[in-house]
C-alpha cells in the first residue's frame, strides 16, 4: 500500500478515507497545524486497497476484514495507535478494534459511516463493482467524476493533490484509479463489528450527513457526536470541527 508517514515520536494517529477517495482528504487536518498541541505523536495516512496508488485487492475481492488486514500491515506490532476512519474507512477502523489483525488501537473513531443500507443501494454498488473501469476522453472528465464518486464535488479542487492521485492515464484516456470492484464491499455489519471492539468506539457525522443521519448512529450508540453544519465529508469541510474528537481519542493513549 501507499502510506505517507509525518509527526513526531510517540503514538501514532491512523486516518483512513472513504470509498472513493485518497489519503489527501487529511491534508487539512495534518498540513496546516492543527494537529500541534492536539495529537502527541506521529500520523500514519494510507491510500486503502484498490484507490490511489495502492495495488487492488488480491483477486479484486474487497470486504471490511480484507481491508482492515491490509492496513494493519503498515502498522508495526505492539505500536500505539488509534484510528479515525471516514465512512468505508470508519468501518475497516472498527475492524481494527477488533484486534483480530495482529495490532490493537488504544481507541477507534468512524465519521460518517452509512449504517443502513436498502437492498436496491446494495445492487446498485454491486452492478458497478461488475463494470470494467469507464475511460474518460480527457483528465478533466475523469477527475470530474472522480471527484463525484468520492462526494468531494465543489469541495475539492480538480487540479489538486488528491485528484492527481485518484486519476490515472489509460491507453485511450484517462480512467478512476478506484478499482471498481471496490464497490462490492456490502455494507458494514456494524452489530458485529461494536460487540468485536476490545478498544473505546466513537461514532461521530455531519449534522446534515444524508448518508449518516445521527437518528441512525444513535440506535449503535447513546452519543454519537454531531458535528454542527457539516454534511457527509466533514473532515474536509472543516478540518478543525474534528479536534475536539480527536482530543477524546488522545485521552486513551495519555
């Protein structure tokens, strides 16, 4: 896998992104000092199986437990650490929790995570995951709906760092460097993955997250945390709304 590696000596912090995307949608919360003062160690930031410059998936299978033991490779055993995962990376976080990957987060927390899925939205995904990847005539329309299929549309620039990652040249164009078969990951059995967590979970979204309403989270837990005016990708609305989530993991590390 892609990893980019920062901070200083001490527990790590892992930040794992959604469907879609690239590690880049941390830059606002680890490029412009926000995490001096709030976080005591290192950051640890992947591009997961099958997006940005990491390989695909062996065999092009994609499930929770895959990819929580992808990542836990770039962790060295007996690290502290914690997690903070956006949607498909909240899950793969809750994942990790488990300790069931051969490393153990001191905490975990899942933003934005879609616990309710329609049997039509799961056929859906399924029906694209099937598609072979769709070649675009130029970059700009590849990283048009690059930027749609992560849910960053007018809120990440198409010319900047994560677009360049998530676009790659093709013969005849340009194509998602999101492997499609991604899409078949099904939804999280989030149940089964809270009763597994051996570390403290924190599920937290957008107060106008359609994907994430908190009336959801609040049947998994008694108190989701609710981040005011912010919609489904609110780590890159407003990178500093997530601090004070942040200081209740650092909390678990000391």
């Amino acid at each position: 896998m892609f990893v980019r590696r920062g901070g200083g000596d001490g527990p790590a912090l892992l930040l794992l992104h959604g469907l879609g995307a690239t590690g880049e949608v941390w830059d606002g919360l680890i490029h412009r000092a926000l995490l001096p003062g709030h976080w005591p160690g290192s950051w640890v930031v992947p591009d997961l199986p099958g997006h940005g410059r990491s390989a695909p998936a062996p065999l092009a299978r994609y499930s929770f437990g895959g990819l929580a033991a992808a990542v836990a490779t770039v962790l060295e055993p007996g690290m502290p650490f914690v997690a903070i995962g956006h949607s498909l990376g909240g899950a793969v976080a809750l994942a990790l929790a488990s300790g069931w990957f051969g490393v153990q987060p001191s905490a975990v927390a899942g933003l934005g995570i879609k616990v309710r899925w329609l049997q039509e939205e799961l056929a859906k995904a399924a029906e694209l995951a099937a598609r072979p990847a769709r070649v675009f005539a130029t970059s700009d329309e590849a990283a048009d709906r690059a930027l749609k299929v992560a849910g960053l549309a007018g809120l990440v620039r198409p010319d900047g760092p994560l677009v360049a990652a998530a676009v790659v040249p093709t013969e005849g164009g340009w194509r998602l460097a999101l492997d499609p078969a991604a899409f078949a990951v099904g939804a999280p059995a989030m149940d089964g993955l809270l009763a597994a967590a051996k570390a403290p979970v924190v599920l937290a979204a957008g107060e106008h997250d359609p994907m994430s309403p908190v009336e959801h989270l609040q049947v998994l837990v008694p108190d989701p945390v609710v981040l005011k005016g912010l919609g489904h990708n609110a780590h890159v609305e407003d990178p500093a709304a997530l601090l004070p989530l942040l200081d209740r993991l650092a909390a678990s590390v000391g």
